[in-house]
C-alpha cells in the first residue's frame, strides 16, 4: 500500500475508535511501530487532533470533532456543494453556528484556480436567498441536541403569554426564514410545534423518566406534519395582482387556482398558530385579497383596520 493511501485508511480508522494504541493500529495496517508512529505524527501535521496519554492504560485518541479522510469531486459535484452551503450564510441563525463560513472557506481554498474563478462568476448570477428574519435564535442548537438524544427539556415560551412548557424536541425545520421545533409537549400532553424564536430559556431536565421512545418511524411522522386537530380552512379570493404576490410565498403558491383573467382562489388547510401571520399576510395585500374563511383571521384583519382608521382621525 503506497503512502498516501495507507495515511488516508490510517485517517479512517482513527476515526472509528474512541481509543487506540500504536502497537495495535501497527498490527491492525501491517507495519512496523516506528513506521505507525511516524504516521500517527504525519496525520497531526494534516491536521487530525490526535492525542496522546502515558502509563499503562494509555493510548491515542482523536480530539473534539473528528477529521474526514480526503474526498474526490467532479467540477459539477463541487459546484453544488459551494452553492448547496453557500445557501446557508442568508441564514442569521443555525444549528452548526460558524462552521458553514470554515467549511466553505476550506472547501474554497483547495479548488483549482480554473474552478474558483467560474464559481466567482456563478457568484454574481446565481444567488440563493432567505426571507431576513432579524429576531433572535438563541437556543437553535440546543434543541437539536435534546431532539437527537431524546432528552426532556424544559423552555420558557413567549406566545400570547409567557408560560413554561416541558417538552420532548422530535425534530426542526425552517421555512420562510424562521426556524420550527416539533416536540411532544407534557403540559399539552400532545404534540405542538413551537417557533424556535419564541423560546426564552433553555434547561435539561435533571429526570429523564419521563422521556419517550419515540421510534424513528415515528419521528419522520410527526416532523413537519400538521396537527389536524387544530387546523382552519383558509379561502382567499385574488385580484391578479394579489395572485402576483401570492407567488412570493412558497407555501402559498402551491394552492392557487387561477381563473382565465389571471385572479385566483387560495383554498387549503393551516395550522391555528399560523393566524397573526395569516393576519398581517393578507392586509399587507389591500383590495388584492379578500380572505372569505376562517372567520379568526377576517374578524382580526377587520379590528386592525379599525385600529388604523382611528390612527390616521387626528
């Protein structure tokens, strides 16, 4: 085995083990010891955290997160993937915190100078872009932990009012910009999806007996699902104008039926907390939009223009 492939399977298999020792790594690649250990020492320049421990029950073992072994791309398969993370940076939070810019920078710098110049290029005609959501996501992370070791936690949550919720995270998902967590809530004693923007604290539940076996299947069930116990009919009549900027959404635009003069009709199911977006949506469109059901959203768009009404009086 050339060099360059014995480091790259070394690589691989230091990364399948919490901890090992020269001799048996020596073994395990059919090497000489000395021959491993300038391996083991090749493979810290490159960059992998290796660390060592004296005395008997010592050994190797790689540090913090753990280093993948060099990946061959064709020019098509690098371009998505640029672009593929590059979508990411529109995002003001997420889950991986700075590690989209690091990768992206790492990813960049080993291109070909022939390929970093068309994806430049690419740069100012293809662009990936978010709704900008200004408010705060401070516990993105955490929730995704809780929901991938399937803890109990306990969130103070800001809604109509504050309140505090224990709840068991499944899973997030983002659309539109905002960022979403479906949990099994213990207070509710059902599933709820929560906006992870509205949770003010964050703590680990110190007992866990309570926690569910929440199957995998079960999971990608509940994930993005809506709850049908609590979903409205929603029945929008367009202008053309109104199907025009109706298109902007991308939930939206999947339920427009459109009529032969361009107006349309939006007619499907939403979820109840989705009621003050529902609300501000469609009273930004003026005489474009005239929302016939569900009657929570017509009666709070009526009392809104009362309130503007009595604003512009004096």
């Amino acid at each position: 085995m050339h060099k360059a492939q014995r480091l790259i399977h070394l690589m691989m298999k230091v990364n399948e083990r919490k901890k090992f020792t020269i001799q048996e790594m020596a073994d395990e690649c059919g090497v000489s010891r000395r021959t491993m250990i300038r391996d083991l020492m090749e493979l810290s320049e490159l960059g992998v955290p290796l660390y060592s421990e004296a005395g008997p029950r010592g050994g190797y073992r790689v540090l913090r997160e753990k280093v993948l072994p060099p990946i061959s791309f064709t020019e098509h398969e690098a371009i998505a993937l640029f672009f593929a993370c590059q979508s990411l940076r529109n995002y003001k939070s997420l889950p991986f915190k700075n590690e989209v810019d690091t990768a992206l920078d790492k990813f960049f710098h080993y291109l070909s100078s022939e390929l970093k110049q068309k994806i430049e290029r690419m740069q100012q005609r293809l662009v990936f872009w978010v709704p900008p959501h200004e408010m705060e996501v401070s516990f993105l992370e955490e929730l995704l932990e809780a929901a991938l070791e399937q803890r109990v936690v306990t969130i103070m949550y800001e809604a109509s009012a504050r309140r505090e919720r224990m709840i068991q995270p499944l899973g997030i998902y983002t659309m539109n910009g905002l960022w979403y967590c479906q949990a099994y809530c213990f207070l509710a004693e059902d599933y709820r999806l929560f906006r992870v923007d509205r949770v003010k604290n964050f703590s680990l539940e110190a007992d866990q007996s309570m926690r569910l076996n929440t199957a995998e299947e079960q999971i990608q069930t509940w994930i993005m699902r809506m709850d049908e116990s609590d979903t409205l009919d929603l029945e929008v009549e367009l202008t053309p104008e109104g199907v025009r900027r109706c298109r902007s959404d991308l939930w939206l635009s999947r339920w427009i039926d459109l009529r032969e003069d361009g107006s349309g009709t939006v007619c499907t199911k939403m979820s109840a907390s989705y009621v003050p977006w529902a609300v501000h949506f469609f009273l930004g469109f003026g005489m474009e939009a005239n929302v016939k059901r569900p009657d929570v959203v017509r009666e709070q768009i009526q009392n809104k223009l009362r309130e503007l009404i009595k604003q512009y009086e004096h």
